[in-house]
C-alpha cells in the first residue's frame, strides 16, 4: 500500500468520536454498590410485584455465587481490564418523568441532544413508520403513535410500564429464552436490570410501523442494564431497530443487556442494531464495556428470526445474538458487520441451535479492523440428533485495514445428525492495491476507493437493514473511514 | 510396574527417577526434562473446561490402570507395508528393535536416541526437545519428561534418499503405557520420505503417548506419512512438532483408522520465509472411536505458504473432530494460507465438531477456510443409480471417492494401494 493510502488509513484509524459530549440532566441514582439492598431498591423504586423481586434476588445469588468462584467469562480473545462492581451506581432515572402528547413538551434539553447525535425524533411527526420509545439512561421519557399500535392491539412500552400494566405476559416470558443462569453478565443483568422496552404483537397481525428504541447511557458512573422482551404471536411481524450512542466519558461504562424474543407458529422477528457506543480515546480509555446476551427462540413452527448488526462503538464488544431454531421449518438469521479501530476490541457472532425438523440458518459476518484493534468472529452452529434436514451456511469473511490490527475466525460446528449440511466459509485479506489502482485509475481518489470497497464488501449486510436505518448505517460506516479526512 | 495414570504419581514417579531438584551436573537435556514435568504438572491432564479438548474428554481413558514399560520384546507380526522398496525400522513399546539396516548406504543416521546422545551428541544437543512447545499440549510435556529412549533419523546435508524409511511400530506391551520419541533432522538441500504404520495390536488398554520432532533445514523436502490403526481399547496421543528453516518443504499425510481415542495434536512452525507446509489427514470413525485432529500452523515469517486439508467420515456411535488453526503473527507479510476440512456423518448417534479457526494480525495476506458436514450427496446418489448400481455400491463409491482424495496425494504406491484396500474394507460395512 502506498505512504499516501497509509497516511489515510492512520487518519481513520485516529479520528475523534464525533457523537461525544454530555447531556446535563439531573437524575435520581442509586447508591453506588452492588447488594442486596441495591436490588431491592431498583425493584422498589419500580413499584414492581413480589414475584418480580423474588426473580432478581434469585439471579443475585446466583450472580454473587458466580462472582465468589471468579467466574467472569475468559474465554473470548479479548482483554478485559477487572471491573469494579462495587463502584457503580446499578439505577440512575432522568427526575423529570411527564408523559408526553406531543414532541413540544420534551424537555428543550434533551431535543438538542438529539438533535446533535442526529436522531430524528423531530421528523417522527413526518417520518410516519417510526415509533421512538427514547430511553435516556434507564427509563423511557417519550413514546409516540400509541394509537396506532393500540389499534392493532399491538403493545409496545417501557419494561417497567410492562410490568405494571401488563404483569401476566411478563411473568410468563420474562427468563424465558435467557435463564438469569445463562451467563454472567444475564446474572448481572436480571438482578438490577432498570428499564427496557417490552414488545407484543397479537396473533395474526403485522406491525405497520417499524419499531423503534434509541439507547443512550448519559449518566457519567451509572451501569446501563436494559432489558428487552418481544414476543411476536402466531402469524405476526414485527421489524424492530435499536441504535445507540453515547456521551464522551473517561470513565468505563458497563453495559450488560439482555434482550429477549420469542416467535410462535408463522411469526417473524426482524431485529436491527445500529451500536455506536463511544469506543474510548486513542490510547483506548474511557470507551463501554458492551456485554450482552441476546437471544431468540423460533418456538413455533414456519417462525423466523433474524438479526442484523452493524457494530462500530464500545472499547470491548461481547455479543452474540443467537437463535434457538425449535419449531420445524423455523429459519434463523444473522448479519453483522463490525467494524473496529484504534484500540477497540470486539469478539461477536451468533449462536444457531438447531432443534427442530427442516430448520435453516444462515450466518454472514463481516469484520474490518483498523489501527491496533482486534475483531474476531465467533459462532456455534449446533444440530442436535433430532433435527433433520437441517441447513446452514455461514460465511465470515474479515479485511485488515493496517498492520497492527488482527481479524480472528472462530467457528464451532457441532454436527449430531447425518442428514444435516453444514457449510462454512471465510477469508482474510486486505483492501487490494489492484482495485485502488483501479478506481484511481477512473479519477475517484483514494479515500473514496476504499470506501466504496468497504461498502461494497459490507453491501450484503447493509442490504438488511431497514431503509432509514440503511441510510445512517452506510452515513456511520462512511464516517468511521473517513475520520478526520472527510 | 502398575501404576494410575495420575498427575501427582507421575510427578512422584518423575522425582524418584531423575529428581525434580536441578543439580550442577545435569545435563542440559535433563534440565528440559524437568522444564516439561514442571508444564505438565502446572497444566495437569486437560479436564472438561480446556478449550482445546472441549470436544475431548480424555479423563476416564487416562485414569484407567496402565504398565509402565519400555521393554523391547521381540515381534513377529507381519507388516503391511513389508514389501514396499525402502528402508525399513521396527519399534516396539515405541523402542527400535531392530538395528540400522546394512546398505542403506552414505549420508543417513538411523540409532536409538540413546546411541545418539554419545555417538551423535552435538546434533542431538542441538535438536532434541527444542520443537516441542511444553505449554501446548500437557501431553506433549509429559512425554518429553518421560522419554527415554525412541528413533533418532539424520538424514546428511544435500542428500537425496531415493527410497522411503518405513518405520513399524507394531508390538505393544499388554496394558502397556509408552511415550516414545522421535526425532528427524533433515540436513540442508536433503531429501527424505518417512512413513510411519501403527498396526492393530491387542494390547489390551494401552496408552501411547509420543512427541516427533522434525528439522526440516533450508532447502530440504520431508514427506511424512503416518497410518493409525491402533485397537479400539487403545488411546493414542500424536504429538508432532514441525521447524521449518528458508525455502523448505514439509508434508504430512495422517491417516487415522483405528484407535479408541485418537488425538492428532499436529504442529507446524514454519520459521523462515518462503516456507511450503502441507497438511493432509483422513479419518473413518466406527463403532465407539473418538478421533481429534487438532492443528496449528503457526505462521512467523513472511512469504510461506500453507494448505490444510482433511476429510471425515463418521459412522455408528463414533466422534470426529477437527480443530485446525492458521496462526498469522504480525510480521508475516504476504502470508497464504488455505484450510480446508470435510467430513460425512452415516449414522444419527455418530457426531462431528469442527472448529476451523483464523488468527491473523498481519494485514497483506491471503488466508480462507472452509468446513462443509453433510450426508452423501443425493444428487451423485441418484446419478448412480439410474446408471443401474445398487444403492449400497452407489453408497460405496462415493465414500471411496471422498476418502480417496487425500490417499491420492501419497505418492508411495504401496502404502495407496494398501490404503484403498483397507479403505474398501472397512467403508463396505458402513455403506
């Protein structure tokens, strides 16, 4: 690669994260430390029933009995600095809580937030097909076109409004497909978990509007433990899109989420993640801590889950969104494309476990690191005895943008039954000089060249995603290369 | 002696025999003996939570009664692979029975490393136990603390041995527990064929644990074959350790058809530029067999080239899996590496876990792999039968077939043509 490309890419590699700043809302914390008390002083604060309380005390114990035996989770190829649990605060909610009816009473402050991170909750009124439930730290503030969802019997709220109005469909899903025994940082989570969104669409009916949450952490100190549930009835649709990013900290930020979707017979799930958490400064201080568990079942027959993923934030990534294919002819989705720089580190994929009869899956990943980061992909396909004809292809394939950075591949294929067909496929490789010479050979110059090689080595990903959330995904990408240059 | 093949008495054992406490006299190979018990006793034998025998439990193989014996007894078994033109060796309990052959002429040692360690002192020093990574595999570093004796093959610099050295490692001790050594240095500009066979020995529940280390100096060829096809009581650890120096080439043929629980724990270091390492296995896994194939090729240096390929068949109860790794550290530029791995399941109780893996923190390179699993082909099934063959023979060819790709790439006739014919053997109770 020539000094000039080389130039450019250290340029990337070094840019500032644009979205970085501090929204100066006052809110009501917890008192920093992990216990008991601190559990049951979420639940209190949420006004949430009995059973409620009991499951989160139990997920502590479990989680205390975790953390007693060290037993963090170290198998993924990541460094990940020793937290300190005991110097968090596991609830922060913004103080002014009104509903709102129309966009003009929101707190003028918080408009502008948006308005700089360039979420158009101004245009929803115009933007019709998007309903935002804003969660500015743990709680939800805002929540638009209720009438519409209400229309189709569809329910779409914060957790906590869930839990309060909703009790019996929560207390029958909640744990459902992520036990608070699955892992450590679900332990974690189930214990204090402070908000979420909850999503249920009746038997039969499809969304008309893509769904939509913004995560923002904002409190500097405050563990951000969201926790999200959907379950999509027999024969219904739902597209849902989260897409987040955060404030410029010096401080480490944790954020350990869990979301939850359950697909009965016919149903589809379509779920889309825009992560964009602030990734830390160049030495790679300060940026989150991205553990989460995400998971979802096709429990019923013909369901359908799919997810989609561009990743460019957080200073370490943990995430496998995974799907438990258990009814017959249940199909299982995922795409990712992640993308990491400076110090960043980031090991994700999938989990596909197929169960049921004639079940598919299809997995495609693609990774781009740069600067001196580390992006490794890692995936189960498991087909149990049972599961006839099952069908997977994956397909990882990584691009090193430089010469200190590392692209890892590790797939798990776990074959128990002859009739199952199970490819995969992956390559490492790096922008070629061939193509660059190419696309400067017809006049487009050399930043333009990769980003159209990156975009076009990612178009199969960003294809996926839902038309707005195209459109930023393909803006955010083209940021992250451009860095400073652009 | 009967013994438990347990940590803490075989660390006992260590320390009885050869002291676990360093003294001034100690050789520098002693020094490294107790190196590898310290490894082996800081990693123990690999328990359910080791990453890289999750798919392996060697727990209740190794906590079965074992002889402890390194006895050359005397053996008349006829081998396979007798009649193939070359030089020919024998080892029992993993010790060289039989003395060099007269004839083969210049330019080849061929001792026991006992011999050597006086007759051949300074390339022993130099080599032995330095391929080995003791903190890999605690296998492997258990074998390197107990070895005593094994093969020693020098083969002398710009030497070109026309003929294949064909080592029999036929007779086993009963419930015998052995940890032989070999060890090839092939000299600059040399060229050498090896090919190892491990017969069927009812040996009751034995144990072979061994470590070869091969030198493959600059410039020099080694073609290595190895055939496995221990009992079914029978658990066999491979540990082999490859250095490759400039512009030489290794390859290595594994072939595993028998064995209770086979680990193939095969290690490439190509450690210099312009390096051509090629792997190739094949295993068929019956009844209750567990066979693991469990590679890395550590890429160090610019320039190299690698390709990996192995095939599985699984049929019955049995467990297939495959573990290979392409290790690209950062100054190896322009590194191209292929991996590829295939396997067929027959049966519903028989499984396969494969877990191909890329680590690569250089930018200019070329590396894939690739892991297919599936059941014959239905399409090629069909074509066959409308041409009027019966269902099994259909079945049958096309296992050959599949299994016949790696055999191909040995270029002994006598070791093909016996591998076709066990491979029909053995394929034609599973069709």
């Amino acid at each position: 690669m020539s000094d000039n490309s080389t130039e450019l890419l250290h340029k990337v590699a070094d840019s500032e994260y644009k979205y970085g700043f501090y929204t100066d809302i006052e809110s009501d914390k917890a008192k920093i430390g992990l216990n008991e008390e601190t559990v049951r002083f979420i639940s209190a604060k949420k006004n949430e029933p009995e059973w409620l309380l009991e499951w989160r005390l139990k997920a502590y114990n479990h989680f205390v009995s975790l953390m007693e035996s060290e037993k963090t989770p170290e198998w993924a190829h990541l460094t990940i600095p020793k937290i300190d649990l005991q110097g968090i605060s596991y609830y922060s909610a913004p103080k002014q809580r009104p509903e709102y009816e129309s966009l003009n009473e929101v707190d003028p402050e918080l408009l502008n937030t948006f308005k700089r991170l360039g979420i158009p909750v101004q245009e929803q009124e115009r933007l019709v097909g998007i309903v935002v439930d804003v969660v500015m730290d743990s709680v939800s503030v805002t929540t638009t076109f209720n009438a519409e969802l209400d229309k189709n019997g569809i329910i779409f709220c914060s957790f906590g409004e869930a839990v309060q109005k909703h009790p019996d469909l929560v207390k029958k899903y909640l744990g459902r497909v992520v036990p608070y025994t699955d892992n450590y940082y679900a332990a974690l989570n189930s214990a204090v978990f402070s908000d979420g969104s909850f999503c249920y669409i009746p038997k039969g009916v499809r969304c008309p509007v893509e769904l939509s949450t913004y995560f923002r952490i904002n409190e500097s100190g405050t563990g951000q433990f969201e926790r999200t549930l959907i379950i999509a009835d027999e024969g219904s649709y739902v597209s849902y899109l989260e897409g987040c990013t955060a404030p410029q900290r010096d401080e480490n930020q944790l954020h350990a989420a869990v979301v939850e979707i359950l697909a009965m017979d016919d149903a589809e799930v379509k779920y889309s993640t825009i992560q964009n958490w602030y990734p830390g400064n160049a030495e790679g201080v300060g940026g989150i801590f991205n553990f989460v568990t995400k998971r979802g079942i096709c429990e019923g027959d013909r369901s359908k889950i799919s997810w989609t993923q561009l990743e460019t934030g957080s200073s370490i990534t943990w995430k496998y969104p995974s799907c438990i294919l258990k009814g017959d002819h249940s199909v299982g989705e995922f795409y990712s494309v992640a993308f990491t720089k400076g110090r960043q580190q980031a090991d994700t994929g999938t989990k596909m476990i197929h169960l049921g009869k004639n079940t598919s899956s299809t997995i495609i990943s693609k990774g781009i690191s740069a600067g001196n980061s580390q992006n490794a992909y890692r995936g189960l396909v498991r087909v149990n005895r049972n599961a006839e004809n099952a069908r997977n292809f994956s397909q990882c394939d990584s691009m090193l943008l430089g010469d200190r950075c590392g692209a890892h591949t590790y797939p798990y294929l776990e074959i128990s039954n002859p009739s199952a067909k199970v490819e995969h496929e992956a390559t490492t490789s790096k922008v070629g000089e061939d193509q660059i010479f190419y696309c400067k050979q017809r006049g487009i110059s050399e930043i333009d060249a990769i980003k159209l090689i990156v975009n076009g080595f990612c178009k199969e990903i960003l294809a996926q995603l839902p038309m707005e959330f195209a459109v930023e995904a393909r803006n955010l990408l083209a940021i992250e290369l451009e860095g400073s240059v652009g | 002696m009967e013994m438990k093949t347990n940590e803490s008495l075989l660390i006992e054992q260590f320390d009885k025999q050869i002291g676990l406490i360093a003294s001034e006299s100690g050789s520098s190979g002693t020094n490294r003996r107790r190196q590898a018990i310290k490894a082996f006793a800081d990693a123990g034998f690999p328990g359910k939570k080791s990453e890289s025998y999750k798919y392996t439990p060697v727990t209740k193989w190794v906590n079965s009664h074992f002889k402890n014996s390194s006895l050359r007894i005397q053996t008349t078994t006829k081998s396979a692979f007798e009649h193939i033109d070359g030089i020919h060796l024998r080892t029992a309990n993993g010790q060289l029975i039989s003395t060099a052959p007269e004839g083969y002429g210049e330019g080849l040692t061929i001792s026991s490393l006992v011999e050597a360690s006086s007759s051949n002192s300074d390339v022993i020093g130099q080599y032995l136990s330095t391929a080995v990574v003791l903190e890999r595999d605690p296998f492997s570093a258990l074998a390197t603390a107990f070895a005593e004796d094994g093969v020693f093959i020098h083969v002398h610099s710009g030497v070109d041995l026309k003929s294949p050295i064909v080592i029999h490692h036929d007779a086993l001790f009963e419930n015998g527990f052995v940890q032989p050594r070999i060890l090839i240095v092939a000299e600059k500009g040399s060229k050498v064929e090896i090919v190892e066979h491990f017969s069927h020995v009812e040996a009751g529940s034995s144990f072979e644990n061994r470590v070869v280390e091969v030198f493959v100096a600059e410039e020099a060829e080694v073609d290595h074959v190895a055939v496995i096809e221990r009992d079914s009581a029978a658990l066999f650890v491979n540990g082999l350790f490859v250095h490759q120096a400039e512009k030489s080439k290794f390859r290595t043929n594994t072939i595993t058809l028998g064995g209770g629980l086979v680990r193939n724990n095969l290690n490439f270091l190509p450690d210099a530029e312009e390096c051509e390492t090629h792997l190739h296995g094949l295993y068929v896994a019956k009844g209750k067999m567990h066979i693991d194939n469990h590679t890395l090729v550590d890429h160090a240096k610019p320039n190299c080239f690698s390709n990996e390929m192995f095939k599985g068949i699984v049929t019955d109860e049995a467990t297939g899996v495959f573990n290979g790794k392409v290790l690209v550290r950062q100054d190896a530029q322009k590194t191209n590496a292929y991996q590829s791995s295939k396997s067929i399941v027959l049966d519903r109780n028989a499984q396969i876990y494969a877990k191909p893996e890329l680590e690569i923190y250089a930018d200019d390179v070329k590396c894939s792999h690739g892991a297919t699993t599936g059941e014959l082909d239905e399409d090629a099934l069909f074509y066959l039968r409308t041409r009027g063959i019966k269902p099994e023979a259909a079945k049958l060819m096309l296992l050959e077939a599949f299994a016949r790709d790696v055999v191909d790439l040995i270029d002994i006739d006598g070791v093909q043509e016996y591998l076709y014919r066990r491979l029909h053997e053995i394929l034609t109770v599973s069709a």
